[in-house]
C-alpha cells in the first residue's frame, strides 16, 4: 500500500511540475508573439517541424519492419511518411533561414556601422552642447595647426 501511496505522490508532483514548465511555455509564446511575432512563429514551425520528422520516421521504420508488405495500406503509409520527412526538413530549412536572418534593429546598427566607418575614429558622450562645441573648436584648431 505505501509504495502506490508513494508512487502517486511522485506522479502528481511530476503532473504539477509539467503542468508549470506548460504555462511557462505559453507565456514564453505569448510575450514572444507580441516582441517578435515572425521569429517566434518561425520557432514553433522549427520545434514543429522537427517533432513531426521524428515520428515519421518512427512510423516509417515501424511500417517498414513491423507491417505486412502485401497490405494495400502499406505504400501509403510508408511514403507518406516519408513525404512528411522531407516536407519537415524543407519547412526546418526555411525556419532556420528566418532565424538566422538580423533582425531589423541589427541591419540598422550595421547601416549606421557602415556609415561611420569612415577610417575615422567618432567618440560619443552624453555632453552638453556648450562642451561639445568647445570640444570641436578645440579638436578643429588643432587639425588647423597641422
């Protein structure tokens, strides 16, 4: 009797622990839906993806070395699930692509990286416009000097 009694407490602690990691899941989706709804729906296709090849596979090796060859449902089923394989890797291929793209805030840092590097050194200080003038006067008297 205890070692069921004992059996159930661990089966429900480990129904509450998955029942958690869910809702983490789901509020995980749903702040990523709102900041970044094209990556994070490339994020589930990928982990989608991913799971449905590998049950397919499981099928097809079932199908294949489990299942009477002679059946009329055997061709169906094998190449469908081979067909789900491939549509897998191509839909895994696309959703890689998207999420290895830059997003748009780093094409912008590397537009603006581009546009100061014009082999000459910018430093940048949160100053007041009375010391920043002082300072180009100052930097441009110097170059004046040269």
């Amino acid at each position: 009797m205890f070692g069921l009694y004992m059996l159930a407490i661990y089966l429900g602690v480990a129904v509450i622990a998955a029942g958690f990691v869910a809702l983490l899941v789901v509020v995980a989706l749903a702040v990523g839906l709102v900041t970044h709804p094209i990556r994070t729906l490339a994020l589930v296709f990928h982990k989608l993806a991913a799971l449905a090849a590998g049950l397919a596979l499981i099928l097809a090796l079932i199908v294949w070395f489990w299942y009477d060859h002679s059946k009329p449902d055997f061709v169906p089923c094998f190449w469908g699930s081979i067909g789900v394989i491939v549509a897998s890797i191509l839909i895994r291929a696309f959703a890689e692509w998207i999420l290895e793209r830059p997003t748009r805030a780093e094409r912008r840092a590397m537009k603006r990286a581009a546009a100061q590097g014009t082999g000459r050194v910018t430093m940048r200080m949160p100053v007041s416009e009375e010391v920043a003038a002082a300072f180009e006067s100052t930097r441009d008297g110097w170059r004046a000097s040269l």
